[in-house]
C-alpha cells in the first residue's frame, strides 16, 4: 500500500462514532455533503438496537429472524426517506393492518384500516366511547400538529447570547402563539400530565383507555397513572405510517433490514463503515477533537467526530470529563436511563389461537397489545418500583411472519414481544439468575391469552436490559438513550445548553437518541446532528 | 342482472366486507379485509389471488385463424409461438384504440383472446369469408391470477411446470385432477401467473390453490388493491386511461397507440409491411409526426406536496387509492399541457405517482411540469416531474 492510500485509509473529514440508525443516517447526510466520512461500530453488524439476527439454535430449522431489539417502525421522519433516496436502497415499510387488545374477559378489541369498522368496534363495548374515539384522536393530532415543527427542528438555543439564538426563540415563540388556547393546554397536559388522567377526559371503557394508554409507557420507568406518561403517548404519536398518524410498519426484514438499507445509502453516498472497530477514545489537540482511537490503538483522524452514543458514552467515555464543563458533566452523571423493557423473542411451529376467533388470522397483522386495562399495566409497574419485575408484565407483542411471510419458514412463525417491566438494577439477584424466570412470567401471560400458546414454542429468546446494555452499548439497556421526561426533553436533551448537536469540545457532536427529539427508529438526531456540522463546516 | 364468477362461491365466503362493484355486470369484489393496502401488499411481497374471470374470452380457431388476428391486433399475432401470450390492442380504421387484451396461442390455428370490452361481433365481420371459428367462452372458464414474489413457489407445489415457465408463456398443466392453462401473465407488474380453468371445476382449484399457499400467507385481493398495483406497474386500463374508439362523441376521447404509450407494439408499421385495420392512419401518424399526445409516467415531488399542504394546516394525505377525477398538468406558465388519467400513492416506491398525457414535446424524462389539484377548497398545483413506466418493476416480473 503506497503512503497515500495508507493516508486515506486514516485521514477523513468525520468519523461517525457508532453505527446505529442515527450514525448511519447522519453519516449519509455528511457523505451527500461531499464529506469522506468513516463510520466505526464495535459490533460485526450495523444498526446498533436496530437490527435482525438469524436464530440458530439446537434443533431449531433454519430460516427464522428475529428483530433482537427493535422491532418496528414508525417515528422515521419520512423526508429522511426522500433525501437519502431510501427507496433505491430497498426501504420497504410493510403495513401492519390491524391492532389487537385482548381485553381480559375473553372479549376483545380490534382495531383495522376502517374507521367506521372501528367505531363500531368501540361501541360494541361502550356506545358513549364512539365518538369520544373520534374526538380523541382529532385532539391528539391537534397536539401533534402543534408540537410538530418543535419536534423536526434543533430547538432553539434560550440560553444562549448570539443573535441567531434570539431569531431562533422568536421562531418558537411565534409558533406557539398561533396555537390555539385549547390545543396548548392539551399539548401541557400531555407534556406533564398521566395518561390515565387524559384518557379519563374522553373514554369511560378500561379496556378501551387501556388500549389507548399502552403507547404511554413505552421504554420508561412510568406507569400509565405517573405523570410524564402522557408524554410519552404523545411521542408515539409523533409517528407515521404513509401519512397515517400514530400508525406503525414492519420494515421488509425488520428493522435490520431497513439499517441495512441505510448502510447501502450511505455507502452510496461515499461513506465508509468499518465492523469490529470499537471506539475508545476521541482524541483532542487543544480543547479540539482531532480523531479517535480504536480499542485496538489505531489511531483515525478527522476533524469532525461525530458521537452516535448515548449522553453517557458520549461525555463521560469518549472523553475526560475533566475537559467539560462542570454543569454539563454533572447533568448527564444525573440523566436518567433506568431501562424497563426486556425483549422476548419467539420462534412457533404455527399461529397462537385466541379463543374469540378461532377461525381467522386478520387480528394478528400487527400489534398485540397485552394490557387489558391501565390498572393492569400500573399494576405490573409497581414491581418496578421496588426492584423487581412484573409478574404479570405488559406485553406488546408482534406475529412479524404474518405481514413478513420471510421472517420464518413456511408456515412457522416469529413473534416478537416487548415486555414491561423490567428494571435493570434487581433488588437481591440479578438477570442472569432471573432470565428464565421473567420468561416464563412472559410465556404464562400469553397462555392465558393464547390457550396451548407453549405447546407452539420452539425456541425462545429472552433479552434482558443487561443483554441490551451489553450487546448495543445503550446505558442500563434504555432503548430511548435516555429516558422520556420533561427535564430530559428539548431544551434540555441531552443537558441544558447542549441541546443542539455541538459539544464543548470543538469538533465533537453528539447525533443519538440521547439528543433532541429523542429515540425511536427515527433518524431525526442523526439528521439535525448533520445539518449543523455542515452549518459549522460553512457547507 | 348481475351475475357471479365461477370463483365466487369461495371467494365470498373469504370476504368479510361485503364491499363489491360490477365489473361488465358482473360482481367483483373491491376488498376482502378492511385493508386493501395489505392485500396490495400481498402481493408484493408474499401472494395474492385476484379473480379476473369478467374478462370476456373469444376462442379463435381455424386455418384462418392467424390471419383474421394480424389483419386485427396491433401487435404483430405472427411473432407469438404456440405457448406464448401477447399482451395487444385493437383499433378502429382511423387507428384509433378501442380495446386491449391478451391472446393465448395454443396452436397454430388454436387462440383465446381476453377482451375487456365484448368485441366478438367486430372480429367476426373481419373474419367474413374466412376459414375461422369465433366463439364467446367467457362464462366457460374461470380465470384466476396468482400474483407475487411466491406466486412460483406457490404453485409450484401444484404444477412442477410452474418453476420454469417463462414470461408470457402458458402452458396446459393439472390441478388437483383438473386441466387449467397455467401462463405467467398478469395485471401488477409483479411475478405472477393465471390460471384458467373450465368455470364447474373453478372452485376446487382456488382451495387447492389457497391450500397451497397458506403457509406463504397467501390472501386474495380485490380491484383497489390491484389499482394501486397496476398503476404501479404503468399498465393503462380501459375507460380511464382511454375509451373504445367506436364509442367516443368526440376524437379527444380518442388517442392512438402511440399515444397510448404502444408504440412497442408498432412494429413494421411505419414501413407498410404490416397491415390490421388502422394501420395505415397510424403509419402517417408515425411518418408525418401528428401524435397529439405523448403517454407518460409522472413523479410528485414530496417536499412540495407536504408544503402545500402543511401550508394550510392539513396533514398531508398518502392515499393509496386513485384519485377518481382527471387533473390538469400546467407549464410554468399555468398553460394546460396535458394531464394525469390516475394518480395514486405508492407505497412501495413511497411517493405519488400517475400515468398522464402530455405534449409530445414534454415527454422527455424528468421534464419539469405542475399537476393541478384542490386543496382547502383552492386549486393549487404541485411539482411533478415526467417519469418512465413502469414505476415498479422487479427484477422477479420476468426473472
């Protein structure tokens, strides 16, 4: 190899740190810019929490996948899917048509692509809900519509002294003002308030109020009566479908398939990505990072480094602290993780039956919402509360070979179940003694759903918050790179001050969920992290 | 009254929406579940059924036989071998298009022609003095589309011919003790066969059929479904992006095939040595450079769409039904020149899509044009730029 070509292999003008969905998608948008861009994962495999494995185990056939973590899409902001010409690459997003919520009794709720079929569905149970139904999800948009432009923008710099800080708080502050009084209010509801209390305002059903609240606790150490659950109902909601808000896809292969795709459009777009290369440090040369080190001691250069990790990661390892401020080190020491959710992961010899409907297998096109009622569901978060998991968790569950015949063999089947809740720390034992044990808690739940659900288990997979640390680097295995709440949000994500993709370390940026708007399989951190380094590089 | 296909007995049973229309007066069903978007994607990424039996069906047999078809069918009959299928078209004497179809050769002398409009009595007065038999076969057969990327695998199962048979080409095969046609044809732009089957023994070959593919999550699908698949796919259909020349008021119902986007079939036209009734018109068509219109795809720009719409506080829709009038297609100037016959929105290509007519002279990929549309009540236009067809077309379609 001649010097010049040894050069480039170790000169660039940005190495992403981490090659998540948000690594990836930011260094495709550097790598449109015209920047060389490097991207490092420490693991054999891109897509960080996104990614699809081939299961092999025992006797097992072959030709099963499981989405290991992340399992679905939705929060994706769809002009990332344009400008990254995501298509060309094979982005395929799958309807998920129905929505299932077993309400306990035996009965059901099942929710599809009519909305006349729906309302009927709900006044089945409550004929006073109906229109609630319609009202509710009116309001809701309202919010989302409000809380829109927040959400897809760097938020604005309030603390800060430069004039384009105070262009950026008159943005905001005139958008706020031509929201209307009663959508604010909503928006303050939900951006403080449970979820149990906002859905106390529309719906009488606990099935019903149930099935609406199990998007509120999601990835978080909240049940649906803590306040700040709403919140995160609403952040579900930010999310879409082909338009459709609040709906979710299953990505053609799971959400591995659509990391690969954006590995292939970044890689379209000149970036370079390297497998088994663990970041141990960024370097710096005068309060300036210069490149980074690999755990193997090579040393890369750029004069962008670009963290795709958590807060954690991202300030307190890549990084003496000593080089920071004190504040910010300080704030993110007090970031809240605390990861709750676990995975389960199933391979079937074929479909569970649930009693109600023997004869048909439209119910299991998308979600299986396992939380009868919010009393169900804050129940299983109490566990939580003292250190232990639930013993009868809340399931969102998935039948992925339904939407995605090519995820199982023919005729067999995957199902995918998040569960909650499971606190990272245990009181008095920890996960390795515990796994099976949350398993089986996992499995009898479904059971008694899915009467003869565990004569069609042929192999199960149980990821636990330390398995999810472990394996992608996210702290105490929280999916969102820091947890959904107020203080932790916005102007404050990851830290006051810090909430626009720089860092006190000239050079250095931080592009995961741990930034504004936040996680999900939503590329937005990645995007925005992109369009201010270029802004910076005068590009 | 209206009438059922030979697979309805089945078929209905599998349709929990009761949400049919009458397709040439006979019932077809619209959708099956309350997501026409997921038997869409049946049918691009697992498997789908479509019951295509209201297709009239001629049988055409005789010595004759070829002769009648090439002195009718744009499309050159003579090219097509016993096994093959040619998607064609047939035009009036001032070359203007009145239907299109596909015809089956299974011997020399030996074809079935699919029509979606009845025409039996236009062939026969071209078939005066000659030695061929025309029959209407419609109600005898059943025809069944088996349409997607396990479409093979599928049937397969049933008919080991299924694994090697070409694009375009049938072939007689066996299901479940009945003979069929089997020929890799179909109206998605995807992998996909059709099998027809004499109408009494229809419904045994769908179970066998859907037997066979429930382990690959097959379903059936209904006409909204497949108009998103076949605009998709770039293939014009009847009464929307033309009408039967014989029956149009007025020649700007009419267009050509080369308007039409068949200038592929045209074959030996513009020299003379090919002659079917409405050759001669389309020969000066092509020499004296008179096409009024030019067929092409059209590509919204997202960005522009969500603007619009964003602008006046609506969240912009991605609906993936056609929308159900004709739009406008402007210059920058605001000047009509030409417009959009359907216009849907893509789910797999993620993005708005139609199939329009423009001046020729605007026809050239990528042209820069405006597509009108009302939103809140006010006409506006969007950015749109000319597009090839088809929009979607795997690899698989003819692999």
């Amino acid at each position: 190899m001649d010097l010049d070509k040894l050069d480039r292999r170790r000169n660039f003008d940005a190495i992403v740190v981490g090659g998540g969905h948000n690594g990836l998608t930011n260094a495709a948008y550097l790598g449109k810019a015209g920047l060389r861009t490097l991207v490092l994962e420490k693991n054999d495999l891109v897509g960080g929490a996104a990614i699809t494995e081939r299961v092999s185990a025992g006797t097992l056939p072959s030709g099963f996948s499981f989405t290991t973590f992340s399992y679905a899409l939705s929060l994706l902001r769809p002009e990332i899917i344009h400008e990254l010409d995501l298509v060309k690459h094979g982005f395929l997003p799958l309807m998920m048509p129905s929505s299932f919520h077993p309400t306990g009794d035996g009965d059901y709720l099942l929710f599809g692509d009519d909305h006349g079929q729906n309302l009927q569905e709900v006044r089945r149970h409550s004929p006073r809900d109906a229109d609630a139904y319609e009202r509710y999800h009116h309001d809701l948009d309202a919010a989302c519509r409000a809380v829109r432009p927040l959400f897809d923008n760097a938020p604005p710099d309030v603390f800060g002294s430069d004039p384009e800080d105070a262009v950026d708080v008159k943005w905001l502050v005139d958008h706020l003002r031509g929201v209307d009084r009663k959508t604010m209010h909503d928006v303050v509801r939900l951006l403080t308030g449970s979820a149990a209390d906002w859905l106390d305002d529309y719906f009488e059903h606990e099935a019903i109020k149930g099935y609406h609240a199990s998007s509120s606790i999601i990835g978080s150490k909240v049940g649906p009566m803590s306040p700040g659950s709403a919140l995160v109902l609403l952040f579900h909601k930010m999310g879409e479908h082909d338009g459709h808000l609040g709906s979710w896809s299953f990505h053609k292969g799971g959400n591995g398939g659509f990391t690969q795709v954006l590995a292939r459009a970044a890689e379209a777009y000149g970036a370079e990505i390297r497998l088994g290369a663990a970041v141990s440090s960024v370097l710096t040369e005068n309060g300036r990072a210069v490149g980074v080190a690999l755990e193997d001691g090579t040393e890369l250069r750029a004069p962008v480094v670009v963290s795709a990790l958590d807060p954690r990661r991202t300030f307190l390892d890549l990084v003496e602290p000593r080089e920071l401020p004190l504040d910010l080190v300080d704030n993110v020491r007090r970031m809240k993780f605390r990861g709750v959710s676990a995975k389960v992961n199933f391979a079937l010899d074929g479909l569970p039956v649930f009693p109600a409907l023997p004869d048909t297998v439209d119910h299991y096109g998308g979600f299986l919402n396992i939380g009868p009622t919010i009393e169900y569901v804050e129940r299983a978060f109490d566990a939580a509360k003292y250190g232990w998991y639930s013993e009868q968790p809340f399931i969102d569950a998935a039948i992925q070979s339904v939407v995605d015949p090519d995820m199982a063999p023919p005729g067999k089947h995957v199902m995918s179940c998040f569960v909650q809740y499971a606190p990272y720390e245990l009181r008095g034992s920890d996960w390795t003694t515990e796994r099976e044990s949350f398993g089986d808690n996992a499995q009898a739940v479904l059971e008694s759903h899915f009467p003869g659900f565990g004569d069609l288990v042929l192999h199960r997979e149980v990821v636990t918050p330390v398995d999810i640390e472990a394996r992608t680097g996210l702290t105490e295995g929280n999916i969102f790179a820091g947890e959904f709440l107020a203080p932790q949000m916005y102007f404050f994500r990851p830290a006051p001050g810090w909430s626009q993709y720089a860092t006190p370390i000239e050079g250095y940026y931080q592009c995961g969920s741990g930034t504004h708007p936040g996680g999900c399989v939503i590329g937005a951190p990645g995007k925005l992290a992109s369009r201010r380094i270029l802004r910076d590089l005068e590009r | 009254m209206i009438t059922t296909t030979p697979f309805h007995p089945r078929l209905s049973e599998l349709n929990s929406q009761g949400l049919y229309t009458h397709w040439q007066g006979q019932l077809s069903a619209l959708r099956y579940t309350h997501a026409p978007k997921h038997e869409y994607f049946a049918v691009r990424n697992a498997v789908g059924v479509f019951d295509t039996s209201p297709l009239y069906k001629y049988r055409i047999t005789g010595p004759d036989a070829e002769r009648l078809l090439s002195g009718a069918l744009v499309r050159d009959i003579r090219t097509c071998r016993p096994g093959q299928a040619q998607y064609t078209a047939w035009c009036d004497d001032r070359g203007y298009v009145m239907h299109d179809g596909v015809a089956f050769r299974h011997s020399p002398d030996d074809f079935l022609l699919t029509a979606g409009r009845p025409a039996l009595s236009w062939f026969q007065e071209l078939a005066t003095a000659m030695r061929v038999e025309l029959e209407d076969v419609t109600g005898a057969y059943g025809m069944l589309a088996v349409q997607g990327p396990r479409s093979r695998a599928v049937l397969a199962a049933l008919m080991p011919e299924a694994e090697s048979l070409a694009y375009f080409d049938h072939l007689p095969a066996k299901v479940a003790g009945t003979a069929v046609t089997l020929s890799r044809t179909g109206y998605t732009g995807d992998l996909g066969f059709e099998l027809t089957v004499e109408a009494d023994s229809a419904v045994a070959v769908l179970d066998a059929v859907l037997e066979a593919g429930a382990p690959h999550s097959i379903r059936p699908f209904g006409e909204e479904a497949l108009m998103t698949l076949r605009i998709e796919a770039g293939l014009p259909l009847v009464d929307v992006e033309w009408h039967d020349a014989r029956l149009a008021m007025s020649d700007a119902d009419c267009v050509t095939p080369r308007e039409l986007g068949f200038g592929w079939m045209l074959r030996g036209v513009r020299d003379g040595s090919r002659r079917f009734v409405g050759s001669e018109a389309i020969r000066r068509e092509l020499v004296d450079g008179t096409s009024r219109w030019a067929t092409t795809g059209i590509v919204v720009d997202e960005a522009d769409w969500d603007r619009i719409h964003r602008e006046v506080g609506l969240f912009p829709p991605k609906s993936e039904h056609p929308l159900p009038y004709e739009s406008m297609l402007l210059d920058d100037d605001r000047a009509e020149i030409g417009y959009c016959t359907s216009f849907v929105y893509s789910p797999v290509l993620q993005r708005h899509i139609g199939i329009a007519r423009v001046r020729p002279d605007l026809a050239a990929a990528g042209t820069e044009l405006r597509l009108e549309l009302a939103i809140a009540h006010h006409n506006t236009t969007v950015r749109v730029a000319t597009s090839p067809m088809p929009f979607f077309d795997p690899p698989r379609k003819k692999g």
